[in-house]
C-alpha cells in the first residue's frame, strides 16, 4: 500500500462526509471488491480521495489506482482542489461561495499574490505577475459569477477560516448552513483583530437567520422600561466598524489599483447596507426611515452626475 501524505489544509477544503455518507461510501468499495475512483495525488500527498484512502488504510486487500498530478506550488495544487469539488452538485451556496474565496486567494499567490507578503515572494514566478483583476474576471467566467461576487467569496472564506480558527467547530455550521450569517458578519471576523476573534465568531451563531430559528417576539406581558445595549448590537457595531475598514486603499502606485480599491470600497458599501436593512427592516419598511435613506444615498447619485459631467474639482 503507497504510504500518502494528508496534508490538513488541502483536506480542509475538501466538504466532509456525514458518519452515514462514509459508511455507505465504505459499504460500496467493499461490495465491489475495489476502489474505481483513483486517488489524485501531487508531489505523494492526496488532493482528492482521502475517504477513500482512509478505506483503503482499514482493508488493505483493496485495488486501488493511484493519478499523479504536477504542480509548480502549493497555490495551483489549492486551486485545482477547489476547482475540482467545485464540480460537485450537492454543494450548499456557502459551500460554493467559500470554495470560489478559496480558489481566488490560492490563484492570487500562484499569480503573485499582493506583491508585497513573504508568502508571494517566496513563490517561483516563471509567467509575468498576473493581477488580482485578471485572476478575479478568469474565476468569475469560470464559475458563472462576477467579479465582485468572486471579491467578496475572498473575504467570506478569510472570515470562515478565521471563525473556525478563533471556534472549532463552526466551520462546518457556516458552509452546511444550519446557521446563516451575512456575508459581511463573516468577513469581519477575519478583519478584527485576534482578540475579538472569538467574540465577533461566537456572534455568527446567534443571527437572525439561523437555519428553523427567527426572531423571537415578546409576550404580550413583557414591559420595557430602560433601554439596554445588548451584546447583539455592541457586536454589530463592531462588525460595521471593521467592514467600514475592509479593503480601504493603501498608498496604490497605479491608477489600476486605485480603481481596483474603489470597487472594494463600493462593494463593502453594498454589503454593509443589505446588513443593517436585514436586520432593521424598518429602515426601509417605515416610511419616514425610509425617505431618509433615499435621502442619504442621493449624495453618491449626486456625486455620480457631477463625475459624467466633468469632475473639476
């Protein structure tokens, strides 16, 4: 039996089996007498099959196959893992949008990264750097989405990582959705420092759109008299604090760039509004809140009429 290596992090990526998937999984390996599917290795460690070697490893009278991939990086072997589970159809949402954020940082390492981290320089660049722009439109053409939507799949799968990383465990409540956090919520995890980590993760199990929950509604008995801030709205108020932050330019040496981080900026804008209409509705169901929003967004409509008619200040 080939002894394969199991790397944790192209493990990771990969969606687990429930305990009664791989007992079935096993129970028809067995039935047949083999194992078809070949276990797709780079450099003697596994990028696909590790249910099946773990099989394999518990009956070692198993045949079994074994396709050798070449890779230049790490970075392209991610890539091709998360390219890979991407084919699958029973994918949850989260699951595909944590796995396209997966794929768009391990491309954007193999490509060159940010230029600036140790991580990118120590990759061996044989092409020409590629931009995260670039890289962003190809994923997008890809997986049939947008360019901001592969952006945002970037900072989701940084926030999940993050969480898991600061709370064991909720990795696997976020990507099957049996809770439902927003995009922004998750994100910020990643962004906080890593002492507010655990609080700003433990918050992503208490929202609104936890998977048979919704929000509970009082009694009619119960009597309010003195406001409280709650945990809830101290941790909101955190995690718009942190998004506001998220992707603002950093001294950007080109035009290219700066435009690339207004789009960050108008994205992150975006994002932040549907949470807060999410969880104040009525910001945007009562009337009078509404009107004021609508009022307060003319300013960017305002300020885009000046730019298509010649921005001269």
């Amino acid at each position: 039996m080939d002894r394969l290596i199991i790397d944790p992090e192209f493990r990771d990526k990969i969606p687990p089996l429930t305990e009664d998937e791989f007992t079935l999984l096993e129970e028809n390996i067995l039935s047949d007498g083999a194992v078809f599917s070949p276990l797709i290795v780079w450099d003697g460690t596994i990028l696909d099959g590790h249910n099946r070697y773990e099989i394999i490893q518990k009956h070692p009278e198993l045949t079994y196959a074994v396709h050798k991939l070449s890779f230049a990086n790490r970075f392209e072997a991610l890539s091709w893992i998360c390219k890979n589970q991407l084919g699958r159809r029973n994918l949850t949402p989260q699951q595909k949008k944590y796995l396209i954020g997966q794929r768009y940082e391990a491309e954007k390492m193999a490509n060159g990264g940010d230029r600036k981290s140790d991580q990118a320089k120590s990759v061996v660049q044989i092409e020409p750097l590629i931009s995260p722009h670039v890289t962003r439109a190809h994923i997008a053409n890809d997986t049939n989405t947008s360019e901001s939507y592969v952006m945002r799949a970037g900072w989701y799968a940084q926030g999940v990582d993050a969480a898991e990383e600061a709370l064991p465990g909720i990795k696997q409540e976020i990507l099957t959705g049996t809770i439902k956090p927003t995009e922004t919520a998750v994100a910020a995890v990643a962004k906080a420092d890593r002492s507010e980590r655990p609080q700003l993760a433990a918050a992503l199990r208490t929202s609104d759109t936890k998977t048979g929950g919704g929000r509970k509604q009082p009694s009619a008995e119960t009597q309010y008299h003195t406001p409280k801030v709650s945990t809830r709205k101290a941790d909101m108020e955190k995690i718009a604090e942190i998004s506001a932050e998220m992707e603002r330019p950093k001294a950007p040496a080109t035009e290219e760039s700066l435009l690339h981080s207004i789009e960050a900026e108008v994205v992150s804008f975006t994002e932040l509004c549907d949470h807060f209409f999410q969880e104040y509705p009525r910001l945007l169901s009562d009337g009078r809140y509404k009107q004021e929003v609508i009022r307060i967004m003319q300013t960017m409509k305002q300020y885009i009429s000046k730019i298509e008619g010649g921005y001269t200040e």
